[in-house]
C-alpha cells in the first residue's frame, strides 16, 4: 500500500479502503478528545453542528471509498464552522426530507446539504441531519466534490 504524508492510503484496494475507513475513524476518536463538546458553531445555519457516532459511522463508510472524500475528512473543524447551506431565491435554509427506507436517516426530521470550498483543495459536501424531537443538528457524512 502506499501512503500520502498524513497516512491516507491513496489506492483503490480493498486494503486501501480498510486503512481509509481506519484513517477516519482515528482522526475522529482525536478530533473528539481536544473537542469534548464535540460541536462547532456553523455561522451559515446559525448553530451548533454536533459530532455523534452516527457522524463518525456514516462518514467512515462513504468517505473511505475515495482518498480525496477521507483527506476532505481532515479538515473536519473548517469545514463544520464555514459550509455554507442552500437557500431559497428569498433567501430561506433549503432542507430535504430524509429518504424513505435509509435506517440511519429515520432520526431526522430534515436534511441540510452543505459545501464549503477550501482553497487549493476544493468543492466538500457536508451533509447535516436535524433530529427529530430536540432539533439538534448532526453531522451526517462529509465527501470531497470531484466534479462540479
């Protein structure tokens, strides 16, 4: 297998997707440890984004397919403050509602699709869940764009 310099395997092996999912797993028991609020402050939502096991299992799973989607994983804090969300032509938060028959969407009442654009790297789809009940936004999954 072969690494880039943060430890990402960049092929397309099965190996190579085990180590990705294992990358981003790692990263977020780290993240979580000097983040023990395990939130970020979103300024185009205008809350909190939460970082759950659900955040950390869906991602794992989607982002280990592509290194672009697990490197895009590393920039989680950046991401989680500056995504911006889609609105409306008078300017409304566009939301989705969460797919029918997808057990891990059940929980939300809403779906948020988010991008951030970061410089030298480019496009990221943050997707964000609102939980049913409390409200409270979730991070859901985190993929690079490839093409736009």
């Amino acid at each position: 297998m072969e690494f880039d310099k943060k430890g990402i395997a960049v092929g397309n092996t099965a190996e190579d997707y085990k180590s990705r999912k294992k990358f981003i797993s790692d990263f977020y028991a780290q993240w979580i440890a000097s983040n023990t609020t395990k939130h970020i402050y979103n300024k185009s939502l205008g809350c909190f984004i939460e970082v759950k096991y659900l955040s950390i299992n869906e991602t794992s799973g989607k982002a280990a397919y592509n290194y672009k989607s697990t490197l895009a994983v590393s920039y989680l804090t950046e991401i989680l403050e500056n995504a911006k969300v889609k609105k409306d032509k008078l300017g409304g938060i566009f939301f989705e509602m969460p797919k029918q028959n997808v057990r891990n969407q059940e929980r939300f009442s809403k779906i948020f699709t988010m991008f951030y654009e970061k410089p030298t790297f480019g496009k990221i789809k943050l997707t964000v869940g609102e939980l049913r009940g409390s409200g409270q936004k979730v991070q859901y999954c985190i993929t690079a764009i490839e093409n736009d």
